[in-house]
C-alpha cells in the first residue's frame, strides 16, 4: 500500500509539472509573438551604427517572408532575413550577409523567389576588380546556393555604366536577370546551378538616336519574361517600352519594341513599375510631365496589342496635379486599380486618391477619382497597391513634418467604399523619419510591408503585417510541443484515475 501511495503521489506531481510546462508554454508562446499589434512598436529586422535602407520584401508559399536591404554601415553590404508567418525570425538577428561589398553609393537591386522558397537576388558587386553584376540563390535555410561569390553577370570595363538589376523567376523554374548597361538594355536566363542558359545575353539596343534603361521585368507565361524599359532621346524625351522574352531568348513582340507610351516624357529619375495580368500579358502605370503632372494606365494583351488607346486612359481629368502612382490588376474581373499622389499645381499640398478602370478603360470611380486622403499640407510618398477581393488596399506614407513621418493604409471595395473602420489604419506612428516603403501580399492575403526607419538612429528596417479586416500582429498561434504536452498531460491523468480505482 505504502508503495502504492507513493507511486500515486508521484503521478500527481508530474501532471503539475507538465501542466505548469503547458501554461509557461502557452503564455511565452503569445508574449513573444514577433508581429506586433502597436503601431508603436512594429518589428525591426534590419540595425547597425549606420543606415539600413532600401528594403524589398517577398513572401514565402508558408504565409512568410524574405526580407532585404542594404547595411551603410559595412559599405552597402547586401543583407537578408527571412520570418515566418507569424513574424518569427528564421535566422539569426539582423539576417545574413549574402555579399559583403565595399561601395560608395549603391542603386536599386532585384529579389524574387522561387516555388520552393529560394530567394534570388541580383545587385551590382563591387569585389571584383570592377564594377559587375551579380546573382546569388539562397534557400530556405540561409545557404548561398551559387557559393560566397555569386553569379557574375558581365564582365565589363570599369568605365561601363551599369545600372539597377532586376530578377524573376520565370513560371518553368528558371531564373532571368536583366540590367542597364551602357546605352541597353540586357538580359540573361540561369538555371537552378547558375549555368547562363542563353549563350549569350539577350540585348535590348539602341535603334537610332535612342538609348534603352532598365525599368521593371516580371515573369510571364510558358518560360517567358515581360520587360519595361526607358526609351530616351536625349535630352528631352523619355517614353515607356515594353518586349516580351520567350524561353529561348527571342522578341515576341517584334521590333519596334511595344510603345506603351510615347505622347510626351517620363519624368527623369522615374522608373515605372508594371504586374503581370495572369493571362501573358502585363498592366502599367504610370506618370509624365507632358502637361504638368499626370497619370496614365495601359494593359498590354499577351500578343503584344493594346487594350485601350494608344499612350492610355487618364486617371483623372480635373485640373489637379498627379504623380508616383501604383497599379494592380484583377485578373478575374480585367480591372485595375491605380492609386497616386494628388496635388495642387504648386506640389505644396498633397493627398492620395485612386481610379478603377474597367476591363474597356472605363474610369468607374467617377472622372475625378476616390479620394483616399485629403489634399493638405502633409506631405505624400511611397504609394504601395495590392489587390485583393473585388477591390484593393494600398500603403503610403504621411509626413506630418520633416521628422514625424506615419504609415498609413486604406482598404476599398469595388465600389471604392472603405471596408475598414476607421476608414484609414495607422500602421506606424512613431515619432521618426521613415522611406522606401515596400509592400507585397502573402499567400494568406495578409499585407507585408518593409521600410527604412530612423527611430532610433540614421535608419533601421522595420516591418509589420496588416490582415484584410485591418487588424495587426498575430491573430493565433500554434505550438506543436504544447499538444504533444496535452496529449502526456491527458494520457498521465487517466492513468492516475484508472490506479486509483484498480487500488
């Protein structure tokens, strides 16, 4: 008997550990959450002594995402960091180094990712003896695939201009590369081991006075690549172009090259980015300075035709000033959606408004637009716009004064109603000096943005989710060793029940 009660004694002691465990479990598990809730708070990735800055963010097919940036502090070093989908991170702090360069200035650089979660990355590099592009594959958990080095890209003189690499992984698992260099554009497939698969790169040249940049590429249908270029006649015009790539490195849209717009110019430094339309074909927007500031939507067919006029439908006919917008496309209506910085003529009082376009070009948020945020005297910037249900959600930041910047973020319905109350969500408030947003949706619809921030010195990089009813931080949590504990837990008290009985 005496054993007995001993053993009984015993039983119950462990069932209070094991539930003590599961409780200190339970609450660690919600207190350490990294996603934040705080428009105060939001989560940092990316600290050093000096800046970190122009971030990009791609999610992951687990709800995750990758991370990236520059750190000023070691020369412009490219870094990266992955989170999960709870915003945990993957890495150790402050993420991995995937080139450790030693550069002056830097531009803007390439990232997407691939369908087993790998992680492209495409930058100017400066180790080696000049001035060369470089690619690099990193998987899930941090390997760089291509080895320290990369993927050199070129191999050009140290006099040549080269500028701001792009990446996308085509829909057959490849991945094309393409940059500015000299007067061209330039472009190049690799394989999952970096073997260059064309034999050699596709160039996109000047055919008269013109000289070609670089603006956005993006994966297409069956292998293919959509570019966007710059079509410069110096010194006065700037016009948008646009070729399609097929697997094998030919034009699909011939030559001359797709004139998306060419009825007055770009305005210099501005390189419009564009989406895929799902259907082979890709969707634009964009800004020029042919009378004043105004903005122009195209969707471009997947055999190169244009869906509405030439040059493209207005956002907006009033008299106002329009810049910086941001396109997004649904593929199962045909609508886009484009949101901007409106402006009076004098660019001193600023807001954010958007249009939806319908499948014909029709502006179906009247001629003037929605007005997301009033034209005032706070300044506008960053406008970031994903699409998602039957309207979509866009991001931007809102300077109050020159050190008191907040990001802010609107939903809207097909209707251009807002669906969250209130209507407009403070995503960071802090007191700080904040840029480069970047923005992307995850597989779970749940915004991810990215920003450089200088709450706390020159700049980190923060990040924070968005859920579509305009909640943040993590709605639940999972922990698989807490069932595991449960189940022990569950398991030990029947055993318990059942010896006292039999005793």
């Amino acid at each position: 008997m005496l054993t007995n009660y001993l053993l009984s004694i015993f039983l119950q002691k462990q069932v209070r550990c094991l539930f003590l465990i599961v409780i200190f479990c339970l609450l660690s598990s919600n207190i350490n959450a990294q996603w934040s809730a705080d428009p105060l708070v939001n989560l940092k990735v990316g600290f050093g002594a000096e800046s970190q800055f122009q971030a990009k963010i791609c999610p992951c097919s687990d709800g995750g995402c990758y991370i990236s940036w520059y750190d000023e502090g070691s020369s412009y070093d490219v870094r990266l960091q992955r989170l999960d989908a709870d915003g945990y991170e993957k890495w150790a702090s402050n993420g991995i180094i995937v080139a450790d360069l030693n550069l002056s200035w830097v531009q803007d650089y390439g990232m997407d990712v691939d369908s087993s979660d790998n992680v492209i990355l495409a930058f100017l590099d400066d180790r080696l003896p000049s001035m060369q592009v470089t690619a690099n594959l990193i998987s899930p958990d941090g390997t760089l695939l291509w080895g320290a080095d990369g993927v050199q890209l070129t191999s050009a003189p140290g006099t040549a201009f080269l500028g701001m690499p792009k990446a996308a992984v085509t829909d057959d698992g490849y991945y094309v590369i393409g940059w500015s260099q000299e007067s061209d554009g330039v472009l190049q497939k690799l394989a999952a081991d970096g073997t260059p698969q064309w034999s050699s790169p596709v160039i996109i040249c000047d055919l008269g006075t013109e000289t070609f940049q670089l603006s956005d590429l993006k994966s297409s249908d069956a292998g293919s690549v959509i570019v966007s270029l710059i079509r410069e006649i110096f010194p006065v015009y700037r016009y948008l172009d646009a070729q399609k790539i097929d697997a094998d490195g030919n034009f699909l849209w011939g030559l001359p090259h797709v004139n998306v717009f060419d009825g007055g110019s770009l305005q210099m430094g501005n390189f419009p980015e564009f989406v895929s339309d799902g259907n082979g074909g890709a969707v634009f927007g964009w800004y020029h300075v042919s009378a004043g500031l105004q903005c122009n939507v195209q969707r471009i067919y997947s055999d190169g035709s244009e869906a509405f006029a030439h040059n493209g439908v207005a956002a907006s006919v009033n008299t106002n000033f329009r810049a910086y917008p941001s396109v997004s496309f649904n593929q199962t209506t045909g609508e886009i959606f484009l949101f901007w910085v409106e402006m009076n003529s004098g660019e001193t009082f600023q807001g954010v408004y958007g249009q939806k376009f319908a499948s014909d070009g029709t502006r179906m948020w009247t001629d003037f637009g929605k007005e997301i945020t009033p034209v005032d005297l706070n300044q506008t910037s960053n406008i970031r716009n994903l699409q998602y249900a039957d309207g979509a959600m866009v991001y931007f930041i809102e300077s109050i004064s020159l050190s008191y910047d907040c990001i802010q973020g609107a939903r809207v319905d097909t209707d251009g109603n807002f669906v969250w109350t209130p209507d407009i969500l403070n995503v960071s408030t802090v007191s700080s000096y904040k840029t480069m947003l970047a923005a992307a949706l995850s597989p779970k619809n749940i915004s991810l943005l990215a920003w450089s921030d200088d709450r706390n010195d020159t700049g980190d990089v923060y990040t924070q989710n968005v859920h579509t009813d305009g909640s943040m931080g993590i709605k639940s949590f999972t922990v698989p060793a807490v069932s595991t504990l449960m189940f022990v837990l569950i398991l030990m008290v029947i055993g318990i029940a059942t010896f006292r009985r039999l005793n």
